[in-house]
C-alpha cells in the first residue's frame, strides 16, 4: 500500500496525527510510526523538514507532505559495524541495503539515523555511499566535525579507494574522466587479479558523482558483476565495495586511515543480491 500526498494545506490549528488520519485514512498509531520513521514533512515558511513529533501543532499556512509505503516503513534496517569511536566522528563498516540519508518515503533505514537513535548522539553525514554497495564510512557527531570533514570530500583531499568485480578481462591501468551528469569526473582503475571471464579491479575516484564508478566501469564495457542497471546480466549482489578511506582527523588533524579486512573484500567475500 502507498499513500503520495503533498503540499496539503493546513487551514487550522491542529495536531499533525490528526490532520494526516483524516486526509489518509489510516490510524493514528500508523501515522505515528510513518512520523517517526521519516516520512512525513512540513513545509513551513521557507523551510522544508521531516515532521517526527507525534505532538506537533500545525498552524494555518502550513503544507504537509506524506509519502507512505507500508513495504519501506516495515523494512528492518541492516546493522552497521562500528570499526572507530573518536566522539566527534565515528567510522563504520556500512552493509547492503543502508541508505546514506534516507529518501522521502522516510529514512529509519539509513546509516545516520540508525546510529543517530542508536547512540542518542547528533549524527551527520558527510559522504555517500550506495544502498547496494558495502565498505567504510564516516559519519560527524558536531557541526564542527560535519564542517571539517564536508570540506575534505568537497576539495578532494580524502582518499577513497574501491575494489569491484567486474565482467571481462582487464589488464591494463585505465583513466577515466568520462563526465557523470554533465558534471567532471575521474576515476583510476588498476588490475588485481584479471581473469578470463571477471576481473578484480581496484578503483580510486576524485570525484564523488552519483554511481561514477559504476558508470564508469560499464563505459569501458566492464560493468561490475551483479550491477544489472549498468550492464550485467548477473543476478547477484553488486560485487563493489569502499575498502579505503582516508581524511584528517578533525580531533587532532593527524591524517587517519582505515582499510576493509580482505576477508570482506570483494573477491573473497561475495555479496547476495536482496
């Protein structure tokens, strides 16, 4: 069941619980829960938020929005994997099917908000992973730490390494700077181990554009194994992974650096589709 209504038009004051009940239909335990998990929003003035607060009082002018999907709202997120806690940031090992940052239809499946509730603690996201993708991650628990680590990502002075399995052989070093979105983009493909039927690549970007790598490796008529949207006809999991990741600490400004056990790598550790 879904339920897409937006900008509904608030014309007196009232609590939202009941104001979505009538408009929907459903019950206000079930409003509450869709409240809760992300997927309602207010739009007040010139600000656009999601709207949690059961309690909340809306006033006239106000618009909500109310994107319902019972199969999103029962989803029971996967349970990241803390590698470091410096109080200020975290790092984690983030599996398939997390988000980073959650979409209208609500965001208790996505890493931040998972540890945000977890951990009782402000979390912020300062980098991207895909849902289907695995590996490391690092989330800020300050606006100071979001700030510093933002700009990092932003002035491309991270390291971000990937490693993936792709379809063919490939033995050579490849450069690609095919734009993604009519926007720069580079990524550096080396070898690890060709084979006659898939490769295993390691994949270093610059940029951060949506799926760039996966774009990128079906550019060059090696689409990454499992990764059907791109060009492969397997039916597992999309075989790719971050398995580096490096930034200045916004602790102490020491350069840290974290790296996948290869146990979990891509090539020793084959991910299932879901």
């Amino acid at each position: 069941m879904i339920i897409e209504l937006t900008d509904l038009a608030v014309s007196t004051e009232i609590y939202a619980t009941d104001f979505l009940a009538k408009e929907t239909g459903l019950s206000k335990s079930r409003i509450k829960t869709t409240m809760t998990r992300g997927a309602v929003w207010l739009k007040s003035g010139n600000t656009s938020k999601r709207l949690r607060r059961a309690k909340a009082k809306l006033i006239p002018g106000d618009l909500v929005s109310i994107y319902y999907s019972q199969k999103v709202l029962e989803t029971v997120p996967a349970e990241p994997i803390l590698v470091d806690d410096q109080s200020i940031f975290s790092v984690w090992e983030k599996p398939v099917g997390l988000m980073s940052g959650g979409s209208r239809f609500g965001d208790h499946c996505s890493i931040n908000r998972v540890i945000e509730q977890q951990w009782d603690r402000p979390t912020f996201l300062v980098h991207r992973l895909d849902r289907y993708v695995w590996g490391l991650m690092v989330l800020a628990h300050s606006k100071q730490a979001a700030a510093h680590l933002s700009r990092q990502f932003q002035e491309r002075k991270t390291t971000k390494i990937y490693r993936a399995i792709v379809h063919g052989t490939l033995e050579e070093e490849r450069a690609i700077k095919t734009p993604v979105d009519n926007r720069d983009a580079s990524s550096i493909v080396k070898p690890i181990n060709p084979g006659a039927d898939t490769s295993l690549v390691e994949v270093s970007i610059e940029t951060g554009r949506k799926h760039q790598i996966r774009k990128h490796l079906a550019s060059i008529n090696h689409p990454i194994v499992g990764d059907r949207q791109y060009g492969s006809d397997d039916t597992q999991g999309i075989q790719l992974a971050a398995v580096e990741l490096g930034f200045e600490s916004p602790v102490n400004h020491e350069w840290k650096r974290y790296t996948l056990a290869d146990s979990k790598q891509p090539g020793m550790h084959r991910q299932e589709a879901k």
